[in-house]
C-alpha cells in the first residue's frame, strides 16, 4: 500500500502522521515543493479557537473534527514532547463592545477545560470600556515548533519526502493507491476550484516575554503569546492575493494591539509576516475519483479550505480524511 500526500503545511503533515497511525505498513509520501518557514502554516499563531463561522459537511462532523482535533493537542501538551512539538496550554479573554454573541463560541464552550462569562473586574484588565468577555483556557500550538517536529517524526516512522511542484493530479509519477490534497490555496487551480479564496492576513512578532494572558479585542484584534514571541494582529482581507508586508496594516495593528495593552509599545518587533488563508465556506474533506482523457484513474481524497483555522482543526480533519482513505480502498465510499 502506498500513499501520496500533497501539500507539507500543517493540513498535510497531520495527514501524512494519521495515515502512518492507521496504516502501519504502508508507504507514505509526502510531495511538496515548500516546507517548513515557506509554508503559510508557519505564520499563525497557532490558538486552538475556531471561527463560529467555520463548517464542513454537516454541524455533527464539524464538531467531531473539534473535539478530536483538540483532544490530539491537548495529549500532545500533556506528554514530553510538548516543548519540542510547541504546544502548551494558555488562557485568555475574548472582549467586545459590540454584542455577547462575539465573545461567545458553541464549538468549544463545552470543549475546553474552561469557558466563562468573565466578570466585570475582568473586563477592566485590558484598556477599551469593554462590555462583554469570555475567560477560556485552551492549547496554542506554534507551527514554527511543529512543523519541523512533525516531519522528523514523519521520516522516523518510514515516511518519504519528494520536492515537486504539481500542476495536476497526474504529474504525481508513481501509481498511489490514494492521493490525499492537502494543497491549501494551491487546491484552486489544482482543482479549479472558484469556491477557494484567499484571506490575507498580517502579524507583528513581538517581543514581550511579560505577556502570559491571550487577549481578544474587536476588528480582529488579538495578542496571543506563543515559546518566544508575542503575535499581534490582525487583518482579514478577503480576496486578496498580496503577499507583500503593508505599513498601513502594520500601523493599524500596533495602534489597536498598544491601546489593548499599552505595555506593548515597549515591545521590540522581531519580524512581520504575511499569509494568505485558504479560504472556503463549506471546509473540503471528501473523496473523489479522477480519470484523465488516457484513461488513467486516481482515488483522491481532498483536504484543503480550512481558511484562518488550519492549525485549530488539522488533527480533526486528518482523521477523518484518512477514514475515508479507509472507506475508498473498502469499496464502501458512497463515491
């Protein structure tokens, strides 16, 4: 049995690691032309807390994607390797002026290990005359950590790494018994799928080694600290192809995040960062089979658009994309 996995961002190497879990004796590759820092996992923050807007196929498989994704990271927090893997445990608040329903969130308020109204002493702590807040306690994992823990756990298991652009599904040389698309934004001209959009998003790493508490603001504000930066953001600009940093969003995020926590202007910038979420309304998970004119025939299991959540949800839609490897090769995938 022999695997191929596109895509080496968060999406594809939590795949590849599922795929070695429940298939033992199985070859895994990984096919990929960017790893690691050129990967647009490698610039989020990384906080397990999912957009209320977020949805695969169903509300029942939305939830189980969270409730195995964050049961996957808080395991891995639990054990040894949390410092190498960087994931940890953090705590935080989610305030707005504007409604409750914003610093409400369904998927994770019986989830996590706490999710509560914070009181009114709690919404003085940051700066902004906030009107509601949530407390919650929840796992950060950061990908600058994970990412390179992952693929030397990949390799150790027997895992293959091929560098290799792919246009199309039938570039892959070898005969895989399943394909699984973990390609992100790529996934749009790989499948020509016009329902896949990109939302740019930037950050400022700063350095604040006193902020320990994540902080929630409006318009998209957060401060989220991670093993030796600080995020501060951010921007959600739908549609937008830039990848290049912008100073006008740069000033806008320092403006909010230093009235937040006007500790922050102290703060040295490390680095800014650009990414470029792929983006799509109804999150892609299922199978699919695909023949080219020559008659050629590949089992493709899609998983891609998990827009600004992919490092929250991964874990989650592994699992189950490698369940419908399972059902695909039983003959029993309702393809």
């Amino acid at each position: 049995m022999h695997f191929g996995v596109l895509g080496s961002g968060i999406i594809g190497l939590t795949t590849a690691l599922e795929l070695q879990k429940e298939f033992s004796t199985a070859r895994v590759s990984v096919i990929a032309d960017r790893f690691n820092e050129d990967t647009v996992s490698y610039v989020a923050a990384g906080i397990f807390r999912p957009g209320t807007s977020f949805m695969g196929p169903t509300q029942e498989i939305t939830q189980q994607w969270m409730t195995d994704a964050f049961n996957y990271w808080d395991e891995l927090r639990r054990s040894k390797e949390a410092p190498l893997a960087g994931v940890c445990q953090l705590s935080g608040y989610i305030y707005s002026r504007t409604s409750p329903s914003i610093v409400r969130n369904h998927f994770i308020e019986k989830l996590l290990p706490v999710y509560r109204k914070a009181t009114e002493e709690e919404l003085k702590l940051c700066h902004g005359g906030w009107k509601y807040g949530s407390f919650f306690t929840t796992c950060l994992t950061e990908s600058r950590l994970f990412l390179p823990y992952a693929t030397k756990k990949f390799l150790e298991n027997g895992g293959e790494i091929v560098r290799q652009h792919v246009n199309s599904f039938f570039e892959v040389p070898q005969n895989f018994d399943v394909l699984l698309n973990c390609t992100g934004m790529g996934a749009k001209e790989l499948c020509g799928d016009q329902h896949l959009v990109p939302i740019r998003g930037q950050v400022l790493k700063v350095r604040a080694p006193w902020v320990k508490t994540a902080f929630y603001g409006d318009y998209d504000t957060y401060v989220l600290p991670g093993f030796e930066t600080v995020t501060l953001g951010g921007c959600r600009q739908f549609d937008s192809y830039n990848t290049e940093w912008c100073k006008y969003d740069s000033m806008a995020i320092r403006e909010r995040c230093y009235d937040l926590l006007p500790s922050l202007r102290k703060a040295e910038i490390v680095r800014e960062c650009v990414g470029l979420r792929p983006h799509r309304s109804v999150v892609r998970v299922e199978p699919e089979l695909i023949s080219n004119p020559e008659g050629r025939r590949l089992k493709v299991v899609h998983n891609y658009g998990h827009g600004g959540y992919g490092v929250t949800t991964a874990p989650g839609t592994a699992k189950y994309a490698v369940r419908l490897v399972r059902d695909l090769l039983a003959g029993s995938s309702k393809l």
